[in-house]
C-alpha cells in the first residue's frame, strides 16, 4: 500500500492540505509507532512538548502514534499533501521512492553503535545532493534521522543453528536482511514494525528483527520467548523528521534553528532510552520466560560469509536493485564510511549515558552546521 488508507484519505478531504495549524498554533506530527517506543516517547511526544516551550507556544504540534493518523507505509504522501506536518517514516518500506536513501540503509551492518549510526547517516543525508535531492522529490524535508540499538532475531520457536533456521518466515525491515535471510535458507517477510507482535502471535511469522529492548517496551516478551544471540546491524533509514515543506517554508529561520535544536536533544534521549531498556530487558527477560540462545558455529559462520561477500558487491547490487547510477551509489557508500570514522573520533570517550554532552557534540558538529537560511527552500 503506497497510498493513502480509506480512513487516511477521508482525514486529509477534511483537514487542509497545505500544513495548515488545525487551530491558530497546533500542527500535526505523526509517528506510526506505539506509543512507548523510545522514538515515540523522546522523539515526539516529548520532543513536541520540548517545541512548544522553546517557541512559547508558537509552534505546538498534536502527536499521533500507532499509526492512528497515517499508517507505515502512507507516511510520504502523508507529509506531502499535509496530512501530516512532520512525520517519521521508515525508507526502506517505500524503496522505489527513496533508492539513494536505501543504498545508504544497506550499511546497517557496517557499524552498530546507536550514536555513531545516528550521526554518521543524518551527516550524509543532509550533505549528499543525490539524497536531498529524492526527498525533494517526494516532497519531504529531512530534519534528522536517528539509529536503532543492534538488530537480533526475536522467535516463537528456538533457532540456533542453519538447519533450524531453514524455511522460517523472519520479519524483515529491508533489502539487506531480505539478502541475508535468502542466502541463508529462511523466507524474508516484509511488513511494518507495527505488525510484527500480531505476526508472531497468530503464528504467521517465525521470528521479527528488532532490537532487543523491544521485548519489554513493546511486549513482544509475550509471543516470543527466544532470542538469538546473533547481532544483525542497526536500522536508520529515513527521516525521523519529515517535514512538509510548505510548513518548512513558512518558518523563520531561528524557528527552524529551534526544530533542529531539539531534534539534536531529542536524538540523545532516545538513544539513552534505548540503552536504558537493553539493559533493563536483559535482566527482567528470564523471569518473562525468554531465553537467550547461542548460535551455533555453522549459523555464525554463513552469517559472517554473507557480510563479506555482500559487502563488496554492495555498489554493484545497488545499482540492479533500486537504479541507482553505480557512481552516486558507490559516493553515498564511501561518503558513511568516512562519516563512521569521524564520528567515531568525536564520540571516543565519552560517557553514552551522558545526555548533555552528547546533545553538546550532536548541536555543534551536525544539527548546526545545517544553514537554516536555506536549506529546504529550494
């Protein structure tokens, strides 16, 4: 489904749809995940409240979650008819939209730290002309993307070695893992997040790809009780915020300075949310009855074969799979390399707990350096 729900269509005929306020201050963000995910949590609902007092009312948004509003994969056309004047969406669910966006989310497996990725990969998503210009595209601005905490598969049913692994049907959030379940005998189920627990609860998924912390601040501790212990990259793709550029446009620029400072703020909270819940999840986990299971060497072995041999064919397979000419793909590739090892250095030593300093060093080294003046205007 690309466009717009029944439901989603009669609510963009009955609101207008150029991003105007619903009331004289109140825009509407949208996120279709539930409402205790960190995203959701520190991303918009605490994130809007951040907003609307730095703007002393200016700017006030109504957040819906769940996908109440807009479903998963409606969110571009969402944002860009005004349904929603800033929404998150997920980039690999609409690839033929976003293909530059999706050669990028296929280095997830490059690097796993959660601020590193989050950096690095919103770095060249405001830098690089070949994605800036899809979003413009679709008519979306980007202001800010984000990072998951590492990737596991959570199952119904235990998996350890390749043999156990054949013929499951896994939950995958885009290309890359879609390659990795192929090449190593399972069947690749592409549905949202939002689907998974229903999925795994009626027994028509085996096992969902989702960071571990999902297991308690999405209940999926309840309808799946096994973990394996086989880290499968992160997940970043697309804009946490999305704006609808009309809205973009029709701020002054301190106000739009003032969104980016708070994305900057809000991304440092969620990515400690999701640190925090890792390790709550893993000490509450055994008394929820789910057990962490070893991989066994075959399955690690096929695995670390797989990382390899796509890895180097990963400009190649980008320009056959999403069209992307061979030279922007194999720049976006070299360019996130370069961002991970800059911010690697940045990020060296320093407490991953400490909010305030790594909002410090996100503001000054990346939300500030976008030029408020212009960018999105064009």
């Amino acid at each position: 489904m690309r466009g717009f729900s029944m439901r989603g269509a009669a609510l963009a005929a009955a609101m207008a749809v150029t991003a105007v306020p619903a009331t004289a201050a109140e825009y509407i963000a949208n996120n279709f995940l539930d409402q205790n995910h960190p995203f959701s949590v520190f991303n918009y609902t605490e994130w809007a409240k951040d907003v609307a007092k730095a703007s002393n009312g200016a700017i006030t948004f109504k957040v819906f979650l769940g996908g109440s509003l807009i479903p998963a994969r409606s969110t571009l056309p969402g944002i860009r008819d005004g349904l929603a004047t800033v929404a998150y969406h997920a980039g690999t669910y609409t690839p033929s939209e976003l293909p530059v966006t999706n050669v990028l989310a296929d280095m997830s497996l490059y690097n796993s730290d959660i601020y590193v990725t989050l950096a690095a990969s919103t770095e060249v998503s405001f830098k690089n002309a070949a994605i800036q210009a899809e979003y413009k595209k679709v008519g979306v601005v980007y202001g800010g993307g984000y990072s998951t905490s590492p990737y596991l598969l959570l199952c119904r049913t235990k998996i350890s070695n390749l043999a156990e692994l054949k013929g499951k049907r896994l939950r995958m959030p885009g290309s890359l893992w879609d390659r990795w379940a192929v090449a190593l005998g399972a069947v690749s189920v592409n549905v949202p997040s939002s689907e998974i627990f229903t999925g795994l609860e009626r027994g028509t998924l085996d096992c969902g790809v989702n960071p571990l912390e999902s297991l308690k601040s999405r209940s999926w501790w309840d309808v799946s009780k096994y973990v394996l212990d086989l880290p499968l990259g992160v997940y970043f793709s697309g804009p946490m915020w999305g704006y609808n550029p009309g809205f973009w446009k029709g701020l002054k620029p301190e106000q739009r300075a003032m969104l980016l400072d708070n994305a900057a703020r809000a991304s440092a909270r969620s990515s400690i949310a999701y640190l925090k819940n890792t390790v709550d999840t893993e000490k509450e986990m055994g008394g929820k009855g789910v057990q962490m299971v070893k991989p066994a060497d075959d399955l690690v072995a096929a695995s670390a074969k797989f990382i390899d041999a796509d890895a180097k064919e990963l400009g190649k397979m980008s320009q056959q799979k999403f069209k992307v000419d061979l030279a922007v793909a194999e720049g976006v590739i070299s360019e996130y390399k370069a961002a991970v090892a800059k911010w690697e250095k940045l990020f060296a030593g320093v407490d991953p707990m400490d909010e305030q300093k790594r909002y410090e060093i996100l503001k000054k080294e990346l939300f500030d350096k976008v030029d408020v003046k212009t960018y999105g205007l064009n």
